[in-house]
C-alpha cells in the first residue's frame, strides 16, 4: 500500500519528543490512507478515534510546553488546534452519518500537519528548546499520553 505521507528533514523542529509525537500522526494519517483504500467502515471509524485521541494529546503537550517555556505566541497557538479538533471532529461526525470521507481527509491531514508544523510548531521552537526537566517531562507524558 502507498502511503500518502512521508516523514522528511523539512519536518524536524529538532525538539526530539515533539518530532516523535508528530512522526505519531504522520503514522495515524497513512493508517487513515490504508483503511479508506481497503473500504473498511469500521477500521476507519477506529483509525478516526485513534487520530483524534493521539493528536488532542499532542496539543495538549504542545500547549503545556508553551506554557511552561512562556511562549508569547500561546494563546493563538492553542486557538488554532482547537479550530482544527472541531474540523476533524465534523469529518468523523460525518463519517457515523455514513459518509466516506477517509480518502478527503487523509489528503487535507497531509497539507494541514505539514503547514502547520512547517509555521506555527516551528515558531515555537526557539522558545521551547530549553529541555524539559525528566521528572516533569515523564509526568507530562503520562498526563496527555494515557
Ligand atoms: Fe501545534
Ligand atoms: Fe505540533
């Protein structure tokens, strides 16, 4: 099966825990790309919720990472991930309305994350790269990765 995106160096922040998060949802994007192709509704339905609940976390880690860096640009960088949550969650909507949406939004997912890496994730980047302290680090992760 061919795969709809490839991980490239044009991707790496350099942030190693956030390329490993965001090489997640490039996995989660070809997994929706395979299930559309192979017509099966219900894996598709399974990949959506994995691809929601795995990208949510991310945010989520995202945002708190800000948070704890003081980046200025926080607060719209939030807004734009919870603009992008309803968008998807209006596909998987549509997706329990019988709808066959799969192939639609694998491609968008594929322009989306590389923009949005490629600008808003690495703007942050210079604020962020101090290393989060392991203690925190491994409580983070388990807060948002459950
Ligand atoms: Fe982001
Ligand atoms: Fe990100």
């Amino acid at each position: 099966m061919e795969r709809v995106m490839e991980w490239d160096n044009s991707l790496n922040t350099g942030i190693d825990i956030i390329d490993k998060q965001h090489q997640g949802i490039v996995e989660f994007i070809n997994k929706l790309h395979t299930a559309s192709h192979n017509g099966d509704r219900e894996i598709v339905g399974d990949v959506l919720t994995g691809l929601i609940n795995y990208t949510v976390s991310h945010f989520a880690f995202e945002e708190d990472m800000h948070e704890k860096h003081g980046y200025p640009l926080a607060a719209p960088h939030k807004k734009v991930h919870e603009m992008f949550v309803e968008h998807v969650a209006s596909y998987q909507e549509r997706h329990n309305n019988g709808e066959d949406i799969a192939r639609k939004l694998s491609g968008e997912l594929v322009v989306w994350l590389g923009n949005h890496i490629k600008n808003e994730d690495k703007d942050y980047v210079p604020y962020c790269s101090k290393p989060i302290e392991k203690g925190v680090l491994s409580r983070m992760l388990g807060k948002y990765f459950k």
